[in-house]
C-alpha cells in the first residue's frame, strides 16, 4: 500500500485543491499526480497506476476572432 513521507497538495479534475499526509489514504487518482519519488515512504505500485482521464471529453470551441476593421469612406482632409 502506497503510503507519503509528507505532506502533498493535489488539484482534482474539477480544479479542486487536495491535501494528503502520511497518516491518510491516498486514492488512485492522486497517486498518478504525485509523481516526486521523494514525497513518498512506500511508493505505490507502477502496474496499480494509469494516466488520469482527460478533464473534459468536450473539446473547447476556438476563440472567435474579431473581423478586420475597414477604413470607411475616402479622404481624411477636407476642403474647408
């Protein structure tokens, strides 16, 4: 069983900041983020661990750009 030497800050999928120690149990998902060899006493095993889930399986729709601006009319010098 996977166990810290100190303590660790993680943030979940939905950006949610977590604090685990050596007193608590750590679930998969954040052993798969803590990846500094040093923050743990008893590693968890390589074959328990996979890469997390993607965020969000919804892609983002790209920034919509503002059109060009166009000068208008002609001449800026008048004839007054």
């Amino acid at each position: 069983m996977a166990k810290l030497r100190t303590y660790v800050h993680v943030k979940d999928e939905q950006g949610q900041d977590h604090a685990f120690g050596p007193d608590d149990v750590v679930p998969e998902w954040a052993q798969v983020l803590i990846t500094n060899p040093k923050a743990w006493l008893e590693p968890p095993s390589a074959s328990r661990l996979t890469e997390p889930a993607p965020v969000s399986a919804v892609k983002k729709a790209p920034a919509k750009r503002a059109a060009p601006r166009r000068k208008v009319g002609g001449s800026a010098v008048s004839d007054g």
